[in-house]
C-alpha cells in the first residue's frame, strides 16, 4: 500500500513518460497509447490494482472533472460549429455501421453467434456497453464470454492510440500545409466571422473579474443545469454538458477556452486519464490468454470493416480518407483521448501558433462530435439491441 503522495507520483511518472515518448518520436508513438502499456505492464507486475484509488483519481472527482471538462469543451464550439458537422456524425455512424457488417459475417463465421454479439457492442465504443454486454453473459452463465466483453473495452485503445496518431499527423500536416500556400486563409476568416455569436446578450466579465474561482464557478453552475435537464431532454448528461456550454458561450455567460483561462485544464485532465487507465488492472494475463485469438481477431475484423465504410462515405462528403477514418475510430477511446491524440498530432505539426490555432479548429470540433456520435449514442442504442440477442 502506498501513501497517496508517493501513488500520485508514480501515476504522474507513467503519464509524464508517455508525454515525453510522444514528443520526442514527433506523435507517431502517442502518449495514451505509451501510458496505457506502461499501466498494464505495471498491474501486471508491481503495481496495486487500485493504485488510482490510492492515489486520490477516485470516482467523486473524476466525474467532477468530466462535468467541468466537457462543458469547457463546449465553449471551443459554436452552435453553427456544431450543427455544421452534420458530416462527421454520418461518417462516425457509418464506421460504426461498418464494424458491425463485418463483425456479424466474417467475424461470426470465424468466431461463433455468442462470441461476436457479446465482443461487437463494446467494440463501438463506451464501457455502458461493456457493462450490459458482460453482465448479461455473466447472468447466462457464459464466464469467458462475459472476460471477453470487458476485455474489449479494454483492450480495443491499443489499436486504436497508434492507427489514429498516424492518420491525425498525416491530416494535420495536409491542412497546414494548406494553410501556408493560402489556400483556408478565406475560410480562416469566415470561420472567425461565423464564431462571433448574434446570441451574446451577456457582456463579458471585466478581467479583473475573470479569476479562476469566478470562471470555474460559471462552468460548474452551466454543468449543474445541464444535469439537472439531461433526463427531461433524454440526452446522456455529458452530451447536454457540451451542449449546454456551447450554448453558455454563445450567450456571452461562459469564456472561450474557459478552462485554460482558469488555468485549471492540465489538472482535470490528469485526473481524467489517471481514472481512464484504471480499467487496465481488470485486464490479467490469465484473462487475456483465454480469450486472445477472438479477442484481437474481432478487433482486426471490425476495425477493417469501420475503415472501409468510413472511408468511403468520407469521400463522398467531402473529407479526407485519414480525417474520415480518424472520426470513425474514436469509437475506441472516445473522449478524452481524441483530444489528445488530435493536440499531439497538430504540435507534431507544427510550432506556429497561428497555424496550430487554425488545425485546431478545423480538426479537433470533428473528433470530439465523432466521439460523442461513436462512445456516448452509437454503443448504446446497439448494446441495447445486441444484449436481447445474446
């Protein structure tokens, strides 16, 4: 047992070298993907299997830094942002539609009825479709398939940390490479034309008023409501939470990038990525032994399927193969990793600050809705009508 100084350090040790992995290899190695097998190595080895416990990352404040991050997510976007990437939602529900076409034929034919109904719902993204998939197993009696379950939830980010830095280098370098030839600096222009909101009615704060305690204080007031008008809308609460602070800076009530301005953003991420990597220490030797040849085959035969639809269904669109690919894959981590998968991509990038501005405009809004279409919509609509076939 650790003191709980001494467990924060050793979490913050991996999350550090995973950062300095992914800079020094330029993000073709990304830190989620670095940290996430430094932590599996670690549960299987020395470390406690509640190190994040121990080290403070509890649940309590955890879901206080989701609240506070995806509204702060929120005020990044403006409603026409927002409603603008109609697109992405299309791509992300179709990469989703291609896992489940080759899951269901070829997967099924290599795997078995039983094996992929469990493994496919999890695949999509989010540990709610992890849950109900394995608790439902568990319930028939049917204990490997229940392991598998859970250990695609677990397991499916190791695919898909590397597979999305390469196809998120690749977009960011097109993008500011069109950037500097000229080519977006009209769309640069109307885009900050279009985030000036004709909704403002709330003046901003003087400076001297815009202090961590304030700022902080408006954020977790805008995620208070939206927690409280998540179930009469039917919405997922974290959904409403990005919602409400788009809607929150439109009005004029929330600051742009209000999190980083309170200073207050590396630390809630930390915590978040701490609680993110805890899911690993369910995943033993023994567990992935039993069931790695479906486990990884699954994996290889969904992931194939979800490149070819969204790929396809990107073009058609208008986007780019790795953007279209990219959105679809954020089935497999969701938020918080398609953040930083998309930051670290674009400082790969470039060190320009003006360019690193626009990239980030013009690809980050993209993966977060993709995230939210894939993890928080998609997986549990199809979990929902997989647990009736299992």
């Amino acid at each position: 047992m650790f003191s709980v100084i001494a467990a924060f350090a050793i979490v913050l040790a991996v999350l550090t070298i995973g950062e300095l992995v992914s800079k020094w290899t330029k993000a073709f190695i990304p830190s989620v993907f670095v940290s996430a097998l430094l932590f599996l190595i670690g549960f299987w080895t020395i470390l406690p299997a509640d190190l994040m416990t121990q080290s403070s990352f509890s649940k309590p404040v955890v879901y206080l830094s989701m609240y506070l991050l995806l509204t702060h997510m929120g005020t990044l976007m403006s409603v026409k942002e927002l409603f603008g990437q109609w697109k992405t939602v299309v791509i992300a529900l179709s990469g989703v539609a291609g896992i489940i076409l080759m899951t269901m034929t070829v997967g099924r034919m290599l795997f078995g009825f039983e094996t992929v109904v469990a493994a496919t719902p999890p695949l999509t993204g989010g540990v709610v479709a992890s849950i109900l998939m394995s608790g439902v197993a568990n319930e028939r009696g049917l204990t490997t398939i229940a392991v598998l379950a859970t250990s695609m939830y677990i397991m499916q980010g190791f695919f898909g940390y590397p597979l999305t830095a390469l196809m998120l280098k690749k977009e960011a370098r097109r993008v500011i490479r069109d950037f500097k030839n000229g080519a977006n600096e009209k769309d640069l222009n109307e885009k900050t034309v279009k985030t000036k909101s004709s909704w403002k009615i709330i003046p901003p704060l003087p400076e001297a008023y815009q202090t961590p305690y304030m700022i902080l204080l408006k954020l977790g007031f805008v995620a208070w409501l939206a927690t409280l008008a998540a179930p009469y809308l039917h919405l997922n609460q974290f959904i409403v939470c990005l919602l409400f602070g788009v809607v929150g800076r439109e009005i004029g009530f929330l600051e742009e990038r209000a999190l980083n301005k309170a200073n207050a953003f590396g630390w809630l991420m930390t915590v978040l990525m701490a609680f993110i990597f805890a899911n690993l220490s369910q995943a033993t030797p023994s567990m992935l032994a039993q069931i790695a040849g479906p486990l990884f085959g699954i994996i290889i035969v969904g992931v194939s399927g979800m490149a070819l639809v969204s790929i396809i269904v990107g073009k058609l669109l208008g986007y780019t193969k790795e953007m279209a690919f990219s959105v679809a894959m954020t089935a497999l981590y969701g938020f918080p990793a398609d953040y930083i998968l998309t930051i670290e991509a674009i400082k790969s990038a470039t060190d320009d600050k003006e360019e690193s501005d626009y990239a980030t405009e013009v690809m980050l809004p993209k993966m977060l809705v993709g995230g939210f279409t894939t993890v928080t919509i998609a997986s549990v609509v199809i979990a929902g009508v997989f647990v009736k076939l299992l």
